[in-house]
C-alpha cells in the first residue's frame, strides 16, 4: 500500500488541530481523567512493593490493597501533621489579625503623609474596589461544602482506582500490547518500561525532595527564629513541587506572615533564605534525586505548567510534568515525532556547543 505523504504545512495543521482537540476532550472529562491519572501515578509507584508482596505468596489482591494502605497511611501522617500546624496557626489568628490591622493603620499614615490622602478617602477607595470581591466570596462560601464533598469524593476514587490498576495491571499490560502488530511489540515494551521508570523517578524524587525540603526549610526558620516555622517550612516544601511557580508563592506567603508576626527585615530573610534553598535544590537536589529521565527544558516545563493549569487547573499544574514526559518517552519511539521530543528535552553539551 503506498503511503500518503502530505506537506508540512498541512502535517502542522493537523497535529495543532489534534492536540487541542485532545485537549478540550481531557477538560471535558476532567472529573474522569484527573482521578484516573493520579491513580496511575500512584499505582506505578506502588508496583514495587505490591510485587514483592506477592512474592512472598501473598495474594494479589491482598497485596494491591496493603499497597494502597501503606500509601494512605503515609499521606494521612503528613497531612495530620500539616493540620495541626494549621490549627495551631488558627489559634494564634485574633493576634494575627490584630496585627494585620496595625500594619494597615501604618500604611494609611504613610499615604496620607506621602500623598496627602486621607484615611476616609483610601477607606472609599478600598470599599469601591472590594465590593465584587466580597459579592464572590460570600457566592462561593455556599457552594463550599459541596466542594469538600466533591474532594472527598474524588479522592476516594483515586484510591479505588490504584487498586484496581495494580489488581489488573497484568490486563491491562496485555491490553496495551495487543493493541499493536507484533513487529512493534519491542518499542511498546520499552515504552512501557520507560515509562514506568520515569513515574517512579518522578513521584519518589519529588516524595523524597519533599522531604529533604521541609527539613531543610524549617531548619533555617528555626535559627532565624521565625514563628510558625514548622508550618512555613512543610507549606513552602509541597508549593514547591509546582516547577518555577511554586517557590515564589510559598516565598509571598511566608514573607508575609512573617512581617505580620515580626519586622521587615525578618520578612526579607525569609524571602532571601527560600530562594537560595530553592536554587540549591533546582541545582543540586532536583537532579540528583530525581535524575536526567524526566529531563525537560524549562520553556517546557512552564508550558506545560500553565496549560495544565488551563485545563485541569490546579491538579493540572502538577500532573502534566509526568504527563509530558511520558509523551516524551513516545514520540522518541516514532521516527515521525523524533523532533517533538528533541523540543520537549533539555540541551545536551553537544547541542549547546552547536
């Protein structure tokens, strides 16, 4: 059969029509895709220790639940920790507030002073700006306990769906390769491998750079004697799994509630100190821990972040990494989509001396 070769210009139109077609499919079917994605992480992640739990004669289904046990109780201990610092923030918040309300009061004296703007005229100004504000927060305050209910929800499938993926991983295996002729059957095997091979580096690098973060982050708050130290330390960790965002987010956030709670100066340590942890780590620990088989070039890495923020929103901004990375690993297996892949990776020596 002799095959049909079409124009660049009409390849390139067809493949920006598929891509956003597959896109606005992957928004529309978000409440699927975005819990089945996350449950292929975690699954992928788990196939280790599920397999040698089976290996010492322990049955299938036994083993995939154990699996997803051990990981919930792990994620529960985190989170029961980061709840408590919360709830001892929360405690602490009449104090935080009233001292929100002196800085505000400052900051009027300054303007009145500098500008010649009294406190009744910014107190208009400030009323006229926040009225849709407000309007929007008390609209979404209703809906709010069905969003929680929708999380618990949604998180209950994750988990549902990890067990059954490792439960049926050998199906699904079988699945995947019939789908191609069996001269393809070696690139389908390496892409399965390699795939799996990246989800692991990129799950337990970040799970494992998470950790060594938080360490690192309370440590240095701990002797700038900033308060909510723990609580700053293990919030600037998780934002910092978001690539490039994330860092300057926890870095607002903690600036702020230390000026809050302290001095100026205080504030500009702490900002000073998360960017230069953040630079150790996108430099020293991020690829030693995580490794060069997720490695993608930081234009990317942004693209990606911020069309998975379109799309799939928050949850999106971390799942299309992998997500790419896996296209990766496939488009390096089809001599058509070679190029794509080269764009998606990073400058190698040889590239960059060209």
């Amino acid at each position: 059969m002799r095959e049909l070769k079409l124009p660049f210009y009409v390849q390139l139109a067809l493949v920006l029509i598929s891509i956003v077609i597959i896109l606005i499919l992957m928004r529309a079917g978000s409440l699927i895709f975005i819990p089945l994605f996350f449950a292929l992480l975690i699954s992928v992640t788990l196939y280790p220790l599920c397999d040698r739990m089976e290996r010492t004669g322990l049955p299938r289904s036994l083993a995939a639940f154990f699996s997803v046990l051990l990981f919930i109780i792990g994620m529960g201990a985190f989170i029961y920790l980061l709840a408590v610092q919360i709830i001892s923030f929360s405690q602490d918040f009449p104090e935080f507030r009233k001292r929100i309300i002196l800085l505000i009061a400052d900051l009027q004296d300054f303007i009145s002073r500098k500008y010649h703007v009294n406190a009744s005229q910014q107190i208009d100004y400030l009323n006229n700006s926040t009225t849709n504000i407000l309007e929007r927060v008390a609209n979404s305050i209703g809906g709010l306990f069905t969003s929680v209910l929708e999380f618990v929800i949604w998180t209950i499938f994750v988990f549902v769906f990890s067990y059954f993926i490792l439960f049926h991983r050998r199906l699904l295996y079988k699945f995947i390769t019939s789908l191609f002729k069996p001269s393809m059957q070696d690139k389908v095997n390496t892409v399965i491998a390699d795939t799996r091979s990246i989800i692991n580096h990129y799950i337990l690098g970040l799970l494992l750079e998470m950790t060594i973060m938080t360490v690192v982050n309370c440590s240095v708050f701990f002797l700038l004697g900033v308060k909510y130290a723990l609580l700053l330390g293990m919030l600037a960790a998780v934002l910092n799994i978001v690539p490039y965002l994330g860092i300057y987010t926890a870095t607002a956030i903690a600036m702020l509630v230390t000026f809050a709670n302290g001095t100026l100066n205080e504030a500009l340590g702490v900002g000073i100190s998360l960017i230069v942890v953040h630079f150790f780590d996108a430099n020293v620990l991020m690829p030693r821990i995580v490794g060069s088989r997720v490695k993608m070039n930081a234009l990317i890495t942004i693209l990606a972040v911020l069309a998975g923020n379109l799309v799939w929103g928050i949850a999106g901004m971390f799942l299309f990494i992998p997500l790419t990375a896996i296209l990766k690993v496939i488009f390096e297996q089809i001599e058509a989509t070679r190029p794509w892949a080269l764009l998606i990776g990073a400058e190698d020596k040889l590239t960059q001396k060209e």
